[in-house]
C-alpha cells in the first residue's frame, strides 16, 4: 500500500483522474474517497476494540479476561497518542542522508506543520496533479494518518495473544511502547514510505501483511519463548472461557478487516472493491477448510476453529488484497488454513512453546505465507505494474522473500532486546500467586463475572 | 428426613427429571459441576486432540421425608445408568431440621404441601 509510485500511479489511473474535475490547477479533496476512508478509519479501530479484545479475550480463562481488554484499550489510547507525538512522523515522514531509507525524522513530530486542507502525500490509485507540477492524493492528509494510526494501534495489540495470561501489566505496556517506537514504525518506514529502502526494493504488502502481521507474529513468539510458559500450562491449548466472545471477536475482525483492507487503496473505486472482494472469500474459504479440518481430524467443526479459519485467511489475504484476483483469494484462502492448522494443531505441540492465543501460529505463519503468495498471485489484472511469478514474474517473488526474512529478523532481534530491557527496568513476568489467582485480580482489582448482585 | 445428592451424566438429566417427577418428587435444585480426578475425557481445542481431566457433570440436591428416599434413588439409579465408567454417584445424608418460611412448619411438614 501507499505506492507513492508516481509515474505508475497516473498512468495506471488515467481514467480516474480525467473523471476528477479536468483543469485542476487547484488540487481538490475528492468526497467521495474521502467519506469511505473515514469509515473505513472507523472499522479499523472497530477491529482492536472491541473485535481482538473480544476474540482473545474469549480464549484466555474466565480470570484473564478483563487483562486483556485492558491491553487492547490501553493499547488504543496509548499509541494512538504516540503516533500523533512521533510514529506518524518516523514512518511516514522524512530524514536525511543515510537513515533515509530506514526511519523517518521529527519534521511531523505532533503534526506539526499539517494543516486541514493538506491533502495527503500518500496515495495509490487516486492522485490529481498539483499547481508545481507534482501529485498529490485526493483525501485529506488528516485522515491518512488516523486510518494509519489504526493500523500502528492494532500492530502490537496482537501480539498479546503470544503472553496472555502470565505477563505483568507494567512490563506489558512499557515493551508495548518501546516496540511501537523502535520496531513498528521503521519497518512501516521500509515498506510504505516513499523513502523506505522495501518500498524502492518493490516489495508488495497492500494492508500490512509484512508490516502488521509478520511484525507482530515474530515478535509474538520470540515473548513467548522468553516469558516462558504458563505455570499449569500442560502442552497442549487450555478450553477457551467464552466461545460466544470468541464469536463475535471474529465476527467484528471480518467486518472491520473490510476497512483494513479495501481503505488501504484509500480511495473509493476499483481496486477498493476488489479488495473487498478477495478479503471477503479468502476469510471465507479459509474458514470453511478450517471447519473441513476439524471435523475430519478432531471428529467435530468447531466454533472456535472456523473463528480462527477466517481470521487466518484475512491475515493471509492482507498483503494481497490489492494485487490478486478472485482465483488467487481461492488458492490463499485455503492454502492458510491448511498450514496454519498444521501449525496449531501439531507444531506447537510438538515443540512445546506456549504461544497461548497462536498469535504466531495464525498472525506469523499467515502472514508470512500470504507475503509470499503475493508474490506468486499477483496478477496484471488488478494493477497492471504488479505481477507474481505465477505470471513469469519471478523477481517479485525474490523481493517478497527478502521482505520477509528481513522483517523477521529485525523484529525478532529487536523484540528480543527491547522485552530484555523492560525485564530489567520493570519486570515482565507476573509471580506464582499473582498468575494463579489470575491477571484481573491481581494486576486489575476487578474480576468479569463477579459472585454479586 | 434426609438430603439425596446425585452426580450425573448432564445427557441424562432430562430422564432423571422425568422420573423424579413420576415418582411425585416435583422439587429439586441442581447446578453443574467439574470433577477433576485421573480419569480423562477426550477434547478438541483448535484442532489439538488431548485428554482433559476436567470432568463435566451435573448434581441434583433433593431433601425428602424418610417414607420417600428409596424410591427417589431407584428413579435416579435406573434412568442415569449408561453402565459405562462416568455415571455417577448417590450420596445420602441426614437433615436434623428443615423450616418452611411462610408458614413456619418444621420437621417433614415443611418438605411437601397437605393440601
């Protein structure tokens, strides 16, 4: 997403462009665009709170549940200021010299010097040309960095399934800080900035497949490793408290998953309602060959697999969104629930790490495998610049691997340092008594489901 | 007088209530309980297939005068019975008193209406 691709971008959008007002000097906010990207704004925050905290917080236990509602709305609260005080300006902003590449400066730092009518420097298949001779998208540059914001909010938020239930409620949100910070906005900087040295590698992550969900998947499992696991954990997954929370978590995810990823086009046309598409029936075929797998294997189709079928394809469908066609939404839809089932099911078992929530098993495995399908789907048909190696372009390929080797190494490194560091300053384990008697007791003073009145 | 606790099967609660009431014991509280034991049962979560030691069951409480015990365990014991292992156990115990709180009635007159 946010192909700031100049050239391509006009020639592949010729045609939206003429339908805008001809003589533009003066570029104009474009209200059509710019009304679905607002709410497309919405159903991404709609998606941390309440859809993951509902999601997750249906499949931890009956003591946890109140934790981590908690995470996801402090999560909300707390990036979303960071992202106005610098996230926004060191993924999306621009520095000098040799950082250029690799992270964004200050220059946006609490938006300064963005004004209400700055329309937004980012865009994909919209764009109108200025009064110098530049290009510039059609929705106001605000706007671009809330739908952003969203995306920087329920990055690390996914990550809680990894250590839900043992971890402290300081060491969780002082890592959740330091990782926005040094993690998620230099890897957001490489993969849609314009200066990032992914984007001018032309690697393809339409939603945040690399960025959202690779990200948050590595960085899920290397906390689990570390936290170790839950001390009555017995290696194999502990029944969810709340399969109707589970339910409707995955339900709000589907829903706001449209605004994920048919806003990333951020425009209304097209390629927003190809994205729409392909997000809708990759969710859906990988949810019903979720389903097909439990029942073939555990006797059963559960509620519980089918709600993590269909997330598993969204995530797998998010790079993708922009860049395959109805036949490749197919092939991810179940080729993600296959692996990650295998992934969940026997995998995790077989090595023992306590993964809780498989926040690696789905968000890390899906999102890995969806980078790389990406590069094989692409197809002409939806953008003409793009194309996968299932259509002779195998270079695109070779970028996406990099893309993803390099995003897990960073971030698994970094995530390694980073929760290292919070260990030492607060603390991230929680003790024997205050686990036992579970995290909303002891890290929150409430329980969910009180004996009163 | 005495307090009859069954632990049952929950798939057979609906025949244990009907015989109950066959059998003129219209009244009982009952409520879901967890056995936790070395005996397993097989569950699924997102596709792991493993033996859980949390066992599911249902427990009936009914007091009822002496004249009465027999025939409320023969309905129990012979509408819970599977024969499988997991069916369940009758407890018998003594109440020294019960009190009926609107009229004040003790002793067996509290457990059933003359009218």
């Amino acid at each position: 997403m946010k192909k700031v691709a100049f050239i391509i971008g006009l020639l592949m959008t010729a045609g939206a462009v003429s339908a805008q007002t001809a003589p533009a000097v003066i570029p104009v906010v474009d209200t059509g665009d710019t009304a679905w990207m607002i709410v497309a704004t919405a159903l991404v925050l709609l998606m941390t709170i309440p859809g993951l905290a509902l999601f997750y917080g249906g499949l931890v236990r009956r003591k946890n549940v109140l934790n981590v509602l908690m995470q996801c709305i402090i999560i909300t609260a707390v990036i979303s200021i960071e992202w106005m005080v610098c996230g926004y300006s060191l993924s999306f902003g621009s520095s000098h010299g040799v950082l250029a590449p690799f992270i964004g400066g200050f220059d946006w730092a609490f938006l300064n010097g963005i004004h209400i009518g700055d329309l937004s420097p980012y865009f994909i298949s919209h764009s109108q040309p200025t009064a110098d001779g530049g290009t510039i998208g059609t929705i106001p540059h605000i706007i671009f960095i809330l739908f952003q914001c969203m995306f920087a909010v329920i990055t690390p938020a996914l990550i809680i399934g990894a250590f839900s239930e043992r971890i402290k409620f300081k060491g969780f949100l002082v890592f959740t800080i330091l990782w926005s910070l040094f993690i998620y906005n230099p890897i957001a900087h490489w993969v849609w900035s314009s200066d990032g040295w992914l984007f001018k590698l032309g690697a393809l992550d339409f939603a945040g497949g690399t960025v959202v969900h690779i990200n948050a998947g590595i960085a899920a499992i290397v906390t689990a490793l570390m936290l170790g696991k839950r001390r009555d954990y017995q290696g194999h997954a502990i029944p969810p408290h709340n399969i109707p929370h589970v339910f409707i978590g995955a339900a709000l995810l589907w829903f706001g998953w449209f605004g994920f990823n048919a806003g990333s086009g951020l425009a209304a046309d097209g390629l927003a309602a190809n994205a729409f598409l392909v997000t809708h029936i990759a969710a859906a075929t990988a949810a019903l060959t979720w389903a097909l797998l439990d029942w073939f294997h555990g006797g059963k189709p559960t509620i519980v697999g089918i709600c993590t079928g269909a997330v598993a394809g969204l995530v797998a469908i998010t790079p993708a969104a922009g860049f395959v066609d109805l036949t490749g939404a197919l092939i991810i839809g179940v080729a993600v629930s296959v692996i990650c089932f295998l992934m969940v099911a026997f995998v995790k078992p077989k090595l023992g790490y306590d993964d809780a929530l498989d926040a690696f098993g789905v968000h890390g495995i899906g999102g890995i495998l969806g980078a790389i399908l990406t590069g094989v789907l692409a197809t002409p048909i939806v953008q003409s610049a793009y194309s996968g190696a299932a259509y002779g372009n195998w270079h695109q390929l070779g970028v996406q691997a990099i893309a993803v080797a390099t995003t897990l190494a960073y971030s698994g490194v970094g995530t390694f340092l980073l929760f290292k560091l919070t260990d030492k300053l607060v603390g991230v384990r929680a003790d024997v008594a205050e686990e036992a008697i579970g995290l909303d007791e002891s890290q929150h003073g409430e329980t969910a489901y009180t004996a009163f009145d | 007088m005495k307090r009859i606790e069954a632990i049952i099967r929950k798939s057979k609660f609906e025949e244990v209530k009907k015989a109950l009431y066959e059998v003129d014991i219209d009244w009982f509280s009952y409520w879901d309980i967890t056995g936790l034991g070395k005996s397993t049962e097989e569950q699924v979560v997102r596709g792991q297939v493993f033996q859980s030691n949390y066992i599911q069951r249902r427990m009936l409480s009914i007091v009822v005068r002496d004249v009465n015990v027999e025939k409320t365990v023969n309905a129990i014991m012979n509408t819970a019975r599977t024969g499988d292992p997991g069916d369940g156990k009758i407890f018998v115990c003594d109440v020294e008193q019960s009190y009926r709180i609107r009229t004040g009635e003790t002793g067996p007159e509290a457990l059933y209406n003359k009218e």
